[in-house]
C-alpha cells in the first residue's frame, strides 16, 4: 500500500499493521474455486464413466428393469374365466404379446416379447383362437398357446383319410357360419386352385379326394375361398412329391387305355374306402381293380355305392346288395362297369404311393373280414365265392 506524507509525496507502508492484516486474511470462495477445480472435473468426469459402468454391468447380468409381468404360472384346463386370443397368420412376436395383452392373459406385451426371446419353442405357435386364462406370467402364456386342447373348436377343422370332402365343407359352414352353397359354388367354378385334370366324369370340377388331410386352425381373417384354396394347395402339393400325373399312366383304367390322374386318385380313394393298411393291401386292391378294369370288368364294391348314397341322404348309411348293383346308380360299380364319376373319399398320401406301386400277383378278388382283407386271384374264384359271399 501507498500513503501519503506530510510534504504530500507517496510513501509505502511497509511492515505497517495494516499491511500484516492483508497478508492474514483468508482466501475467497472464488480463489478457493481456483485452486480445486482442476479435481472437481476429474471427479464429475470419473463419477459418470463409473455410472456408466455400473448401469450396463446391472444391464448385462440381467440385474435391469424388467417389463410389467404377472406371477401366476400354471392355467388350468377347467378354468371357467378362460378367454379368447386370436393368434393372426403370420403373427410376430409382438403381435401375439399385444393381442395377449388387449385379451387381459400377460400385463405387458413385452413381457411377452422377452419371454418368447429367451424360449425357441414359442415359435410352434400356431394360427388359431385359443382359450387362455387370464392374468398368467408371459412364460406361462406361452405354455397354453402350445397346447392344441386349448383351441376353440370353431377355429379348427380336421380332414381326415376317409371321410368324405362334401363333410367337410358341411363342417366348415358350420363352424364359421358360412353358406354351403358358397363353398360349393367355389367348387364349381373352380376358384380354389383344382389342377386342370380334377374333374368328374361328367366334366364337371370336383374336390372329392382332393382336400389334403390334417389339422387346420381358422381366424377371423379367413375366407371359404382361402380355407379351401389351402388345402387344395398342400394335396397338389404332395400329388406332386408322390408322382401322380406321372405314375398315373402306368395304371390301366380300361381295356385299351392307361388312367388319368383323376382315375389314379379315384382307384386310391376306393382302396382307402376297403382296407386299412396302405401297405400291402393298398397296393394288392390296386392290382385287384386295374385288373378287373384292364378286363372291362365291373369293380363291384360297396364303397362307391355307399359314397353316394350317404351325399343324398346327407349322413352316412349302409348298403344292401342291391343297391351295390342298381345299374341306373352311376357310383353302383357292381352294377355297371368301371369307376365310379368321382373319388368316394380322402386318400392318404400312404394310400395313393401303395395305389402308384400295385403288387404283381395276380390278384382279382379282394373281401375284408374279422382277420383282415382276403385277396384271390382270378384263378380262385370258387375259394372267393367260400369265403366272401357265403352267408
């Protein structure tokens, strides 16, 4: 400091108490700032890379938040409250938790989500309306949409070797309340994808035989022509893998002709209709019935006559003899010669490969009995007569 004397000129104070004073006093908040601040930021910068870390460490280990889940892990199978969920075709991940979700089964959707990441059989979920109970943890949600039991039967259809294909468009009008003759009209014009030779002999286009068997869930976005172009679709598929256009012409369906691939699934269709095993007796009723064809034999068996008689009536029935024979009944193979119009049921795909591969043992004559199907060649005739038309 600087002071003035008594002549007015400056003069320095020093070693004044004054002076002492200054020296002693404390630092400033500002000065203090100054002389930490370099390792505040070293602290604020190491604090947040250790959050950071920790953040991801809780992450990694699985130590994170977890999306909304109920606890309720087990859904019995009697459970009164159960309610619907739609599994759409095609439906992703996603699709299935939000619907879950909208249906009150999982309290978050992407409970879901994660459980079906962590859980590689969630992917045979299968289209269908499910009866799931409500409030169940997404693991839990997931094991009921595996079961096939838990499948509205409005929303499933099965087709089966045997039956008839005019059952089965009666049981799907039934089941989704759509009109049979919109299905039929579909048939008849074939807006379902029938290949070129499946048709009647009239002319006319016919599913008979010609809808694949299996299992097929329904959902609301379904139509009579997408259902039936389905399972058409997946029989010419396996027509395809089994050769039948092919191997069809390998076949005699008449003395001076080979058989259509429309014959060939018919000839199938009656051995699905008389025996039970593809293999042998489906190949040897091959050998039986192209024979008698090759021989403008008649055919004569029930099942044709019985495949008729059950459309008018609208349920199955049994035949007598004379309706097996009615010559003014064109599906009456003992009464007139060769096929009948169409197939008279839904061969297995066992059952058309047996058919394409006939055994060569001269087989004639055929009668099924408590022990199994007989087969006698032509040869036998009064042996066949013994044992198949005695009374």
């Amino acid at each position: 400091m600087r002071g003035s004397g008594g002549d007015g000129t400056e003069t320095d104070l020093v070693g004044t108490e004054a002076d002492d004073d200054f020296e002693d006093a404390p630092p400033t908040r500002a000065e203090r700032w100054r002389a930490w601040g370099p390792l505040a930021v070293l602290l604020v910068v190491f604090g947040t890379i250790g959050a950071l870390m920790f953040a991801g460490m809780v992450a990694f280990f699985g130590g994170g938040e977890h999306a909304p889940d109920y606890s309720r892990s087990s859904c019995a199978a009697d459970d009164p409250h159960k309610v619907l969920v739609e599994v759409p075709q095609g439906a992703t991940g996603k699709a299935i938790g939000d619907a879950l979700f909208n249906a009150g089964v999982v309290r978050s959707s992407q409970a879901f989500v994660d459980a079906a990441g962590h859980n590689e059989a969630a992917r045979g979920i299968s289209t269908g309306t499910y009866r799931v109970c409500p409030k169940l943890s997404a693991n839990a949600a997931i094991t009921e949409l595996l079961k096939t039991s838990n499948l509205s039967p409005d929303s499933l259809v099965e087709v089966r070797p045997g039956d008839y294909s005019w059952e089965t468009l009666r049981a799907l009008a039934k089941k989704r309340e759509w009109d049979r003759d919109d299905l039929q009209r579909l048939v008849d014009t074939n807006q379902i994808g029938l290949p070129d030779w499946s048709k009647g002999a009239d002319g006319k286009w016919t599913v008979e035989g010609m809808l694949e068997p299996g299992r097929y869930t329904l959902t609301s976005a379904d139509t009579p022509q997408s259902v039936l172009t389905g399972m058409v679709r997946a029989r010419v598929d396996e027509l395809a893998k089994l050769g039948l256009e092919t191997k069809a012409g390998a076949l005699r369906c008449a003395p001076s002709r080979r058989c259509t691939p429309e014959e060939a699934l018919i000839v199938a269709s009656l051995a699905e209709a008389e025996v039970t095993k593809a293999d042998p007796d489906g190949r040897e009723v091959s050998e039986a019935v192209t024979s008698r064809l090759g021989r403008g034999d008649f055919v004569g068996v029930d099942a044709s006559a019985k495949y008729w008689l059950s459309l008018q009536a609208g349920k199955r029935v049994t035949v007598t003899r004379r309706e097996v024979t009615d010559p003014t009944d064109p599906y009456a193979t003992g009464g007139h010669k060769g096929l009948p119009p169409t197939p008279v049921s839904i061969p297995s795909k066992q059952m058309i490969a047996a058919v394409l591969s006939p055994t060569s043992e001269h087989y004639y004559y055929w009668c099924a009995g408590g022990s199994g199907t007989k087969f006698f060649k032509e040869s036998e005739k009064t042996a066949f007569e013994q044992t198949c038309l005695t009374p």
